[in-house]
C-alpha cells in the first residue's frame, strides 16, 4: 500500500470513528438504564481509545499536525470556565 493510500485509509477511519464517539456519547447520555449506559459508556471509552490511536498514527506521519494555541487564548478560555462554575 502506497503511502496516499494508507493516508486516506485513515482519514476514513478517522472520521468514521469520531461519529462513533458521538454516536456512543448520545446513547450514554439518554440511556434510561445503569446497563445500557454503562454498556454505551464502555463502548464509547474504547472508541475514543481508537480514535487516539489512529491521530496518533497520523500525527507521527505528519498527516494530521496540531497547532499549538497561544497562551493567552488557554488563558482565556481557561477563565471563562471558571467563571462558569
């Protein structure tokens, strides 16, 4: 497999991966039972698991370079939330 190829291959899952995370999110936070919501929680704890894999894999690759906030944009933010609680 050529690189472009195994780049797309994980876009693709990438991408498919983070709907699961959602998907797994919503189930776990509707659940009407401590059993369905821990199954969802579970499921939803491996996916995210996956899904930091897989940006690993891609990040190491440089497919998927992060930037670094400023400082005083985490400042902020960080401020805001705290102002919210």
């Amino acid at each position: 497999m050529n690189e472009q190829n195994e780049r797309q291959i994980c876009e693709t899952i990438l991408m498919e991966t983070k709907g699961l995370c959602d998907l797994y999110m919503h189930g776990t936070i509707e659940s009407a039972t401590p059993n369905v919501r821990a199954a969802f929680d579970t499921a939803l704890k491996d996916s995210l698991t996956m899904q930091q894999k897989i940006y690993d894999h891609m990040a190491q690759k440089g497919w998927y370079p992060a930037a670094q906030a400023p400082q005083d944009q985490i400042s902020q933010t960080r401020q805001k939330f705290q102002n919210m609680q």
